[in-house]
C-alpha cells in the first residue's frame, strides 16, 4: 500500500503545525482504527495525537476572509461649473 500526502509528509520527519495536525486527526477513522493503531501507521505519538486532538477541539477552525473596508472621504470639495452662484 503506497503511503498518502500525509503520510509522506509524516515520514519526512516535516515540522507539523495545526493546520497539519487538524488534517492528521480529520483522517482518523474510529470506526475502522483504533487511535493507537493510527498513531504507529503514521509514526506519531499517541500522547501527542490525544493532547492535540483535545487543543483542537477547543478551538473552532479559523476561517480566513476578506473584511469589508469602506473608505469615505475627509471633505467633499464642490465646483460650479455653470457659473451661477
């Protein structure tokens, strides 16, 4: 069986940030393999899958969007262009 993205990643001994350990941990299945099991096919820790787990679940997934900037000008400079006063 040829490794994923994330297993690769993984094997690569690549740092893992949150982002990277929300993936690892929205992969698990429960209903097909035990934590421990998961945690030795990738080659991670089992404290630190159960520790993390636990961070991420206290904290929502952030979602990253645009805010509105609405920008109006400091004064307003009307011409009379027909001549009239």
């Amino acid at each position: 069986m040829q490794p994923t993205t994330l297993e690769n990643s993984i094997l690569k001994n690549t740092p893992l940030d949150m982002d990277k350990w929300r993936e690892i941990i929205k992969s698990w299945n429960p209903s097909t393999e035990s934590q421990k099991d998961y945690c030795l096919r990738l080659g991670i820790s089992l404290s630190t899958f159960g520790y993390v787990k636990g961070k991420l679940l206290k904290i929502p997934p952030t979602k990253k969007k645009f805010i509105p900037v609405y920008i109006t000008p400091l004064f307003m400079l009307y011409i009379n262009i027909t001549g009239n006063s």
